[in-house]
C-alpha cells in the first residue's frame, strides 16, 4: 500500500495532456490509456480526469472506423475497459 501511495505521489508530479494532437489516433488513445492506468490509479480521479475531457469537448476521440478500431485495441493492451473505451471512442 505503501509503496502504491509513493507511485501516485510521483505520478502525479507528470502532468496530465489535456489536449491531444490528432496527428496518429491510435497513438492518441494509446497514450490517453497509459495515462489512465498508471496516472490515474485511484477510479475518482480518473473519473474526474474523463469527465473534464468530455466537458472541454477532448472526448470522445471521434474516428473512421479502421481508426477507432485501432484506438479501441489500444485501449484494452493498457486494462481499460468496454465501458470506459465506449465513452474514450466514437465512430464518424
């Protein structure tokens, strides 16, 4: 327990992106999901975290679907879940 507290002390020293560069989004949502779960351990944070993107308008990542499709199997490589890459990833 400890040594978990002490990684998201240091974890949270690295700041958060809060925008996203469009340029790859299968490398977009790969990095949105490694912030997720390594950042953002604790579930209200990275709730709260998810909610703040949807609110700016940073989520969903709207994508074609080879694209989303990409996104999404990133998502899972880093744990994160159907419900949560539904609210991550959006088809046009």
């Amino acid at each position: 327990m400890q040594l978990r507290g002490s990684l998201e002390g240091w974890a949270g020293a690295i700041p958060a992106p809060e925008q996203f560069d469009g340029v790859d989004a299968v490398a977009d949502a790969r990095e949105l999901g490694m912030f997720l779960r390594f950042m953002f351990r604790d579930p209200s944070r990275r709730s709260a975290y998810i909610k703040d993107l949807e609110r700016t308008g940073k989520l969903p990542f709207v994508l074609e679907p080879a694209d989303a499709r990409g996104a999404r199997d990133g998502l899972r490589e880093f744990g994160r879940p159907a419900s949560e890459i539904a609210r991550l990833i959006a088809e046009r």
